[in-house]
C-alpha cells in the first residue's frame, strides 16, 4: 500500500523552475513589444474622437447659420464661437451652439504640452464656411490646430 502510494507522488510532476523563468521571459517580451502599439491605438482613437467633436460643432454651425439664429460680426472677417463648459453665459452665439449640442465636447488628444481645454468654431463671414479648431486658451488663436474640414497634420495618422 506505502509503495503504491510512493508511486503516485513520485509521478507527480510540476514545472521546473527554468521552465517558469523562460514563460515569464516571454510573457514579457510580448508585454514589451504590444504596450507601444496600444498606446499608438489610443492615440489615434483620440485624435478620431476630436475629428468627430470637430464635425459635430461644424454642423450644429452650420445648422444654425441655416435658420439665421447666428448673428455674424459683419459682412468680411470672421466669427468666432468658443465651445467650452468655462465660457460665461455672455455672448449668444456662444449659447447657441451649446445648447444645440447635447454635450460640450472637450478635446481628448493632446498635441502640445499645453492643455487643450476647448474647441471653437471660426466661421468666414463673407462665404459662411465653418473651420473648428482645439483652442489651446481662451480665444482663438493660430496655434491652435483645425480638426475639421481638414485636420491639421497632429491629427494624421
């Protein structure tokens, strides 16, 4: 009965402990080389993710210059519509569009190592053509980057 016994542990086998050194190894290795490649991915779904805002704000523009609720500074220049939950309730264009959009976009990549706290929309007041850009402060200036029609070359994948 003890010799059988003796028998059944000593075919019980388990990992050696080189064999547990060389999994890890390249459980490792494979960490190594999938971390870069996913934050690449979150990267760009970021930068998709202020496209589509982008696209968002233009239309709710667009949608509003259509029903002449947007008043224009003038026949030349531009207009310029900051979208940020930090903008006073002042100026009505401003008030406009975010009240069209269900939720006050907030810019997701960061393509400079200042914070990008809004978008805004510049509309050309002589065509009424719609550029939105990630503001990088509190009013527009031509450091920010356009993200829509034609994202800025930050935005490319």
């Amino acid at each position: 009965m003890t010799e059988t016994l003796t028998k059944k542990v000593k075919k019980k086998k388990g990992f050696t402990l080189i064999e547990l050194i060389i999994v890890v190894a390249i459980i490792a290795i494979l960490a190594a080389l999938a971390i870069p490649k996913l934050m690449g991915t979150q990267d760009n779904a970021k930068k998709k993710a202020d496209i589509a805002n982008g696209k968002l704000i233009h239309d709710a523009v667009a949608t509003l210059i259509t029903e002449d609720k947007i008043t224009l500074s003038g026949t030349t220049g531009s207009t310029t519509i900051e979208i940020s939950s930090s903008v006073a309730s002042g100026t009505d264009n401003d008030d406009l569009v975010k009240n069209k959009l269900q939720t006050i976009p907030v810019p997701k990549y960061n393509h400079t190592s200042s914070v990008n706290t809004q978008f805004c929309a510049v509309i050309d007041n002589a065509d009424k053509s719609i550029t939105v850009y990630v503001d990088a402060g509190s009013t527009h200036a031509s450091s920010d980057k356009q993200v829509y029609p034609t994202p800025h070359n930050d935005y490319a994948n």
